[in-house]
C-alpha cells in the first residue's frame, strides 16, 4: 500500500499548478479485436470514437492496428500503428503515431499488477496546414495498474499513468512531464470471447500557460477470436 501511497502523491501534486486551468467531459467508446498468430504472437486491432465540448461534437477517431509477443509469464511487448483522425478547431486533419511497448506484470492471489513502458512518436500528416505540425512529437509515457478478479466476470481496478515530453517541436517547450492520468473502472466477462468495460478517469495537463484537465467516461468492447 505505500507505493500506491506514494504515486497518489506524486500525481496528485501537480493538478493544482499555477496555471490557468480549462476543464472539459469527455466520452470515449472503444472496440477491440484480439486474435491469435501463434502460441505467443497476437494480432490486435483498435477502433475508437472521442467526443468532445462535454461530449456533444467528434474531436477524434482512431484505427489501431498491432502486434504483441507473450513472453513466458507475464512479460509481453507490444507494437502498434495508430491513424488518427482529429479536428483541431477549425478543420479536420489526419494524424500518425507509432508506439512501443514493455509490459511487465505479477499476479498475487487475487491481485493482478502490471508495470508499461512506452515510447511514442506522433504527426500530424494531411489537413494540418501549419508546417510545425509536420514533425514528429517524442514521448515516453509509463503506467502503473492494478486489478482484483472480485468475481469469475467482475475484474474492477485502478491505474496511474504520466507522459514525459522528449521532443516538442512546435514551441520548443523543454523535456518534462506534461501530462497524467488516474483511471478507475471494471471489465466484464459476457462470454469466452467478449468482454465488455466501463471506466472514468481524469487527465491534466502541466507546464502550459493554458492546461487542459479532462473527465473522461469511457467504454470497451473486446472480441476475441479463436
């Protein structure tokens, strides 16, 4: 419990700034399609819509085509392409990212913890006219998350996430964190196959001179394939 003690703290601390803060409600819904290669390799494949201006108008739709590796255990790294379609006040535009990740986790009696490493880059492509735009955000973002099986279909858990800013190269902002997220939710087992969620979370942004905090309700469909 002290380590949980000790990241309420550290995510906690920041919200409160010094900064001007602009608050919006989110909705996110998203469906995910697992299946297998392999006995360790895995195809995953993400569809997802956002809204946004308290859930009444699209801000983004994403496709998330990847590949995962399962070590032995519960080491796992995952590839991914993500093809964003996002509108950024005045017009639609397309945007690109490619990540990575470590994944780490341990199972303890009914508890299930997992560690994730990322590393992120991410454009904006067609329909983005300022030229700065053009060239390539670098993150690396880690996740902390926690899970109780309370039932043979109810899994509820909690999660801490932050993002640490390598490459900026719109305004030339200096390497730090600059975002963090608290989530908490529970996913549901409809069948072998299907497994539905449903989650809330809070995300803030720090360092700018306008940081965005958003409260997001979100839902998930998984459908795994045999």
């Amino acid at each position: 419990m002290r380590a949980w003690y000790f990241l309420v703290v550290l995510f906690a601390f920041p919200f409160g700034g010094f900064s001007q803060t602009r608050d919006d409600f989110r909705y996110w819904q998203t469906l995910t399609l697992q299946g297998n290669i392999s006995r360790r390799l895995k195809y995953t494949f993400d569809g997802e819509a956002r809204f946004e201006d308290n859930s009444r108008r699209a801000g983004r739709f994403f496709l998330e085509p990847g590949l995962r590796y399962d070590f032995k255990g519960e080491t796992r790294l995952q590839l991914a392409y993500r093809w964003m379609r996002d509108f950024d006040e005045r017009w639609w535009g397309n945007r690109h990212r490619l990540s990575f990740d470590v994944i780490q986790g341990f199972e303890r009696y009914r508890w299930k913890h997992q560690i994730r490493f990322r590393f992120q880059a991410e454009k904006n492509g067609y329909g983005f006219l300022d030229h700065r735009y053009n060239l390539p955000e670098v993150f690396a973002r880690q996740m902390i998350k926690s899970s109780y099986l309370l039932s043979r279909i109810w899994k509820p858990y909690i999660s801490a996430e932050s993002r640490f800013l390598i490459i900026e190269p719109r305004n030339r902002r200096e390497a730090g964190f600059d975002r963090y997220r608290l989530r908490v939710g529970t996913d549901y087992r409809i069948s072998k196959s299907l497994e539905a969620g449903i989650y809330y979370c809070m995300q803030q942004e720090t360092g700018y001179a306008v940081n965005d905090r958003i409260f997001i309700l979100g839902t998930e469909l998984i459908w795994k394939i045999r």
